[in-house]
C-alpha cells in the first residue's frame, strides 16, 4: 500500500465529549466499545502520526441546533439524539456554553484540533459526513 500525503487525508468523526468522555449522553451505550477498541488512545496515535507527517485533518463534527429540535421527521437514533440532548448547542454561529460541553472536542484532542491547520467541516447529522460539506 502507498500512502501519499498529496492524495491522503485523514477524517475523524465526532471527536467529542458526548461519545468519548465518561461524563458524555452516550457514554452508557458506547463505553465497552470505545475502551475495548482503545478508541481514544488510538484517535490520539492518529492525530500525532497525521500531524507529524504533514497529512491534512479533516473533523466532521455532529451538532444538534435549536432549529433541529423542530424536525417533523427523524429517524430512531435522531430521535434518542434530539431527546438527550447530545451534541447539543444553541446555534450555528453561537458557541456560547459549547467550551466543555458534549459537543466540545475531548480535552486531548484539543491541541491538534485547534491548531490552525485542521479543517473542520459543518455539522453533520446522525449518520456521517455524507450530510455535511465534507
């Protein structure tokens, strides 16, 4: 396999609180997974060989906005998504209340998130970034 940075992008999905920190809405249903698979640890092992080897980072975030909560129609794991509030801010330009928040990044992730260089796409709803501007 070639890997080449000039045709190679990274993409992490939901690097948030919500799923990957044990105070987060959906710990209860994601936490055997995500420690059994070392998720964390290993998001954090690609993020460092991403930045130390200069290939481009893209998140593709999960937000839910006061506006979502009027849909007329949502599937199931919208549904429990929109009723917990997970991913949860108050607007698309408003990030009051979102530092620490379950739609804030993992504290660990911070550093290479914010860094000026990463590429952090719209929200994306319930299933991925075929939804977004990614």
């Amino acid at each position: 396999m070639n890997i080449n940075k000039n045709d190679t992008a990274i993409v992490v999905i939901d690097p948030q609180n919500d799923v990957l920190s044990e105070t987060g809405v959906s710990w209860d249903l994601v936490r055997t997974s995500v420690k059994d698979n070392n998720t964390i640890e290993n998001i954090e092992g690609i993020f460092k060989a991403a930045k130390e080897h200069e290939f481009e980072v893209f998140i593709s975030p999960d937000y839910y906005y006061l506006t979502d909560y009027a849909w007329k129609f949502a599937g199931t794991v919208e549904q429990m998504m929109l009723k917990s509030k997970e991913f949860d801010r108050r607007g698309v330009l408003n990030l009051d209340g979102l530092l620490g928040s379950g739609a804030d990044w993992l504290d660990r992730y911070k550093p290479f998130i914010e860094d000026g260089k990463t590429i952090v796409l719209s929200s994306h709803k319930a299933y991925g970034p075929q939804s977004n501007d990614f």
